[in-house]
C-alpha cells in the first residue's frame, strides 16, 4: 500500500512526497498473520532546466547561457527494516542542440547513506551523465 504527491511550490518549484508500507520478513513478503511490517518514505523538491519559453531566459546574463541548469533534493527510505536512509543533492548542467534541450547533461552531486544498525553516515561524490541520440 502507497500514496504519493506531487505538487508546484512557486514557478520553478517540484515538490513530491510518498509513503509505503509493506509486510515484510528477511527481505520476503510474509503472510497477513505475521507481526513483522515496515515503510517506507520519502521527500523530493527539484527544479526543471529552464528553457527558451522562460521570461527569466530574456536578456541575456547567467541564466541565458545555462539554459539546462537545474537542482533537486532528495530524501527518502526504501521499506524494510534494514533499509538505510539515503539523502541526494544534485545539479544538472546541460545543453541545446538542434533546439532541443539537456541532449547531453551532467548530474553532479553528493549520496548520503546512514546504516541503520550503527547510525554511521557514508558519505560519497556521484556524477550521472546523460547522452541522448535522436
């Protein structure tokens, strides 16, 4: 069982939220007697590549030559109670080719994963690059 949200906060603003439970039991799904239940949760605020069609594109500046610039956060558990809590903040930069655009993209940002036995927090740097073929 799961809900989810999505919704705008402000012009530039995604926002999402969900939340799941599951009956679980060494990582099987176990039968409606058993006691043993988890969920799962998680948050998400992002904010899409601007594009041609965006007021804030007009004029030239900064945000006139990274037309594929964007951000997002991202917290959130998987169901299971052995399922570490994991945090992401990440920046796109992208680009325009043929009037499309983030044809080619790069994600760099940074994971966050706490173990739940130990409470430890690893840390790691990711990058994702994206390539796009018509």
């Amino acid at each position: 069982m799961s809900a989810q949200g999505l919704f705008a906060l402000g012009a530039r603003t995604l926002c999402s939220a969900w939340v799941s439970g599951a009956r679980i039991k060494d990582g099987v799904g176990v039968q409606e007697d058993d006691d043993d239940a988890s969920g799962g949760w998680g948050l998400a605020a992002t904010a899409p590549p601007v594009g041609d069609d965006d007021d804030r594109t007009r004029g030239g500046g900064f945000v006139e030559r990274a037309r594929g610039l964007g951000w997002g956060v991202v917290a959130g558990k998987e169901p299971g109670f052995d399922s570490p809590v994991q945090l992401e903040a990440f920046l796109r930069f992208g680009d325009k080719e043929d009037g499309v655009l983030n044809t080619r993209s790069a994600c760099p940002g940074i994971v966050a994963t706490r173990d739940p036995e130990s409470g430890r927090w690893d840390v790691a740097a990711a990058c994702r690059v994206e390539l796009r073929f018509p």
